[in-house]
C-alpha cells in the first residue's frame, strides 16, 4: 500500500466504474470503439489493484453498468452483474459491487437488482438517467427506488449535464437536474439517494436538495478536485462534512491526480476524513 496519510487516504473508498465492459475470461477493462474511439485493452483487475496500492486506495465500488436497455439495442454495452461479482470474489477486501439498473425491464430488472443485492452481494444501485431519456423522478424508476428502499441499499445516479456522445448516436438530453432528487426524497424519505457528478452546472441546486433531505448526497466523481465550485469546497468542509463522497469515475480521473488534488484542498483534516472515507462507509454501510 501506499504511504498512509494524516487524512487516512490509504482507507478512502473510491468510485470507481468500470470502463463498460469486462473480458469473461480474464477480467480485463476495456474501452469500446464507439464511445472513446479505441478498442484496446486498458487494465488487468491486477493491474488496477496495483494502481490503487500505487495511490493508498484501498476499496473501490465497481459498477455493472448499464448505459442503455437491452430493449433499445444497448445490451453489448451493458456489463452483467455476474461479471462484476466474479470480481469482488477475488478480491473481496478491495472491492464492492454496485447495481446498474435499466428502468424499461421494469419487474424483470427488480427482481435481477434483488438478486444482485441478497445473492450477489451488491451493496447499493447505480443509474445514468440519460442514457433512458426519462428523468430520475420519472414513474418507470419508482418500482427500483422502493426496492432499494426495501433492501436498504442506497442508489446513486448522475446529476447534471450529459456531455459524452456515441459516435452515430444522436445527443442526449440532460434530464437529470439535481432539483428531481427532491420529488424522490419527498417519496422514499427512507431511501438514500446519492447524486453523483456533483450536479454541475447545478451545484448549489445539489448542495441545497443534499442540505434539505437527511436521505441525499453528492458524488464528487468525474471532476477534478482544483475545478469543484467554491460553493462546493465550502459546504464539504463546514455544514455539508457529512453529505459528500469522494470518487474518481476512473479512468476519466486519474486516481493519483485526485487524491493529490484533494490533499491541495483548503479545508480541515476531519473534513477530508469525511470525504475520503467515513462518509462513504456509514451511507453504504460498509463496517
């Protein structure tokens, strides 16, 4: 592992996602042609290991991912649970599974997110509203959040602007405004809803639906520590110590990088303590 800090860096849960697809036979990240131009091999499961020891990380989530439905013709691009479980098998100390679910498989996809979580061992849910062009507190989701709420497992979902593109594919909508974390809060006030990608360009509209509802909270992940909005910095280091997570959304930022980033940031030991590691723990229930 890597030197430990003052600020427990070598204990910091990372979010990580996974790179949209895992070889079956030797769990390998790879990135497809017609999101980053490339088909190439980009990691091992060791070698990310070994980045994360390189950098004092010691646990990441690892996302099944699911960047479009199957119904739509997005099922190659989608990463099966049991892929992301044969993962976290090996190294059952490094890494945690989370969810991807596809609000169009409607009780098929509640029932495989149930089996993910009590079978499986997946320790919350994951959504990119965009890719399924509806809003988060759109009806279609509500059968996933009371499951979620059922099995006491948080979900998180992007918030904010959808700026990736496929080649050949039409834009996508920003349909996921912070403000629809509010209507779902208002009706699963027992579910705990993490909006990740910071909310940006709505910051401070996340920062205020994080600070209203005891059940909301904010990723940090795809944006790099020096460019967080002040309002940000200053809500993780004073009212909202408790309401924020730290993630990477490697390899769109470097985990090096990030964790320096965050070491640079003008705010006090607790609150990184915090952000790098016990807010996640209590929200996942990881302890």
């Amino acid at each position: 592992m890597g030197d430990v800090t003052d600020v427990g860096v070598v204990d910091a849960v990372v979010n990580l996602r996974t790179p949209d697809l895992i070889d079956r036979r030797e769990h390998e990240f790879r990135l497809f042609d017609d999101h980053f131009g490339t088909d190439e091999s980009v990691m091992s499961v060791e070698s990310l290991v070994d980045t994360m020891d390189e950098h004092g990380i010691e646990t990441a989530f690892l996302i099944a991912v699911k960047r479009g439905s199957k119904y739509f013709g997005f099922e190659d691009l989608n990463v099966p649970y049991e892929l992301i479980h044969e993962v976290v098998q090996e190294y059952p100390d490094r890494f945690y599974g989370l969810a991807g679910i596809d609000p169009w498989e409607g009780m098929e996809g509640v029932r495989a997110l149930e089996h993910a979580v009590e079978d499986l061992d997946f320790v919350g849910a994951h959504l990119y509203p965009h890719w399924f062009y509806k809003e988060p507190s759109h009806r279609k989701y509500y059968p996933f959040y009371a499951k979620c709420a059922e099995l006491g497992v948080p979900i998180q979902m992007q918030v904010g602007h959808c700026l990736i593109y496929l080649k050949n594919h039409p834009p996508m909508p920003s349909v996921g405004k912070p403000e629809y974390l509010d209507t779902i809060a208002c009706d699963f006030p027992g579910l705990k809803l993490i909006g990740i990608h910071t909310g940006y360009p709505w910051v401070e509209e996340m920062i205020s639906v994080a600070h209203k509802h005891p059940n909301v909270y904010i990723g940090t992940d795809a944006y790099a520590p020096k460019y967080w909005k002040p309002e940000l910095v200053n809500f993780i280091d004073s009212w909202g110590s408790d309401k924020v997570i730290f993630g990477t959304d490697y390899p769109v930022l470097e985990m090096g990088r990030a964790v320096s980033e965050v070491e640079e940031l003008d705010i006090r030991d607790s609150s990184k303590r915090k952000l790098l590691r016990e807010n996640a723990r209590r929200v996942y229930d990881l302890d």
